[in-house]
C-alpha cells in the first residue's frame, strides 16, 4: 500500500482519474471533515502533526484537481494517457448540492408509525449508541418495510440499506448521510438530530481507519 508521499492527487483524495468536478468537490468535503482537527474520528488514532500533513496534502491535491488548468497540465506530467473526465452529470441517488438537504431537518414526516408513538431505543438517555443494526432493529419493531421510509424521505432504498448495513463504502459524503440518517430516524419515530449524531461518529471513524490505512500505508 502506498505511503502518502507516494500516492497522487487523485490517490489522496480518493478519486479515479477522470472523475467530474462534482466528484472532485466531495471528495474535497469529506476528507476535510475526516482530518479535521479535533474530529472525534481521530481520537487515539493520529498524532496531531500526523494529520496536519494529511490535511496539508489533501489541500494541495484539492488546489490542482479544482483548477481546469492547473489539472490538464497536472494529468500531462502524471499520467502516460490522459484521462478523460465522464460527463458532468450526477450519478442516480446522487445530488450535487449538498444544500439540497438542508430541509431534512424540518421536513414533515408523514408515516402513520412516526405519529403514534416512538419505537424502541427512542425514550432512551442520550448515551444510547445508535448504530445500523438498532435502526434496522428499530424498523421491524414497528413493523415499517424499508421502502415505505424511502418513499417519506425521497432516500433510494440502496442507500437505506447501506445505513442499516453499515456498508460506509456505498454511502456519499458525510453530509448526505447526516440528513439521510435524521430523515430516516423520525420516519420511525426517532430523535433524527440525536440518531444521526450517533451514527456519524460510527461514519467517521470507519473513514478514519480506512484512511490511515489508505495514507500512510502499512508499516
């Protein structure tokens, strides 16, 4: 596995030569809010110094890949073929603004299982931890089948599952799946702001450790 100084522009941040600027502007958000300092998905895992110099490579990458120029003359040096970026248009499921799921917070939850009472785990105290398996646990309690929640939050079904699951690989940056986790958690009858709080720490600190696999390479 390749060691930070050795890995490329589109290695730091993820990405397949070619990829969109949409792509290139997500990419750039979730590894920022990864190896931001403080983030609780650094905890015990990083030296502060240690991130720093991600952070610092993951803003040079971001510089080049964001530039049209700097990025046609950068493939030239890099690469033997130059890729060819895919058209820019997002991927199903996908939107390109992360605002767009600004009103999740406030979106009216219209679910008859949402309105007649909370499920299991919501009554709960604040230091109850709510991973994919409690939501989906949550879910069947109340008898709720997974594209009735989707059809409420207007979230794909892949993606639901992909939270229950906890298959972080196929989930978007980390603020699609805030909203996604809220939106879900109130349709059955869950605080969305508490649930989703819980499980991002889940989120992050599976990016954490793929990424400090990924950087800095096996030792």
């Amino acid at each position: 596995m390749k060691g930070l100084e050795a890995q490329n522009h589109y290695e730091v941040l993820e990405l397949a030569p070619g990829a969109r600027p949409d792509e290139v502007e997500r990419a750039y958000r979730l590894a920022t809010s990864t190896w931001a300092a403080g983030s609780l998905a650094l905890y015990s895992l990083f030296e502060e110094v240690e991130a720093a110099a991600i952070r610092e490579r993951v803003l040079d990458a971001y510089r080049v890949l964001s530039d049209e120029r700097a990025r046609r003359a950068y493939d030239r040096a890099t690469f033997d073929s130059l890729p060819v970026p895919e058209a820019d248009e997002a991927p199903p499921g996908h939107v390109s603004d992360a605002a767009a799921f600004a009103d999740y917070d406030d979106m009216e939850v219209t679910l008859d299982s949402a309105l007649d009472g909370m499920v299991e785990g919501s009554g709960d105290s604040g230091d109850v931890d709510y991973d994919g398996s409690r939501l989906r646990r949550c879910r069947m309690n109340r008898g709720v089948e997974i594209d009735e929640i989707a059809k409420v939050t207007k979230v794909t079904v892949t993606y639901l599952r992909a939270i229950e699951e906890e298959t972080f690989d196929g989930l978007p940056p980390a603020v699609y799946v805030r909203g996604f986790v809220n939106a879900y958690a109130r349709a059955i009858g869950l605080d969305g702001k508490r649930v989703a709080a819980s499980y991002m720490l889940r989120y992050e600190q599976a990016h954490a450790e793929k990424g400090r696999g990924r950087i800095l390479g096996r030792r």
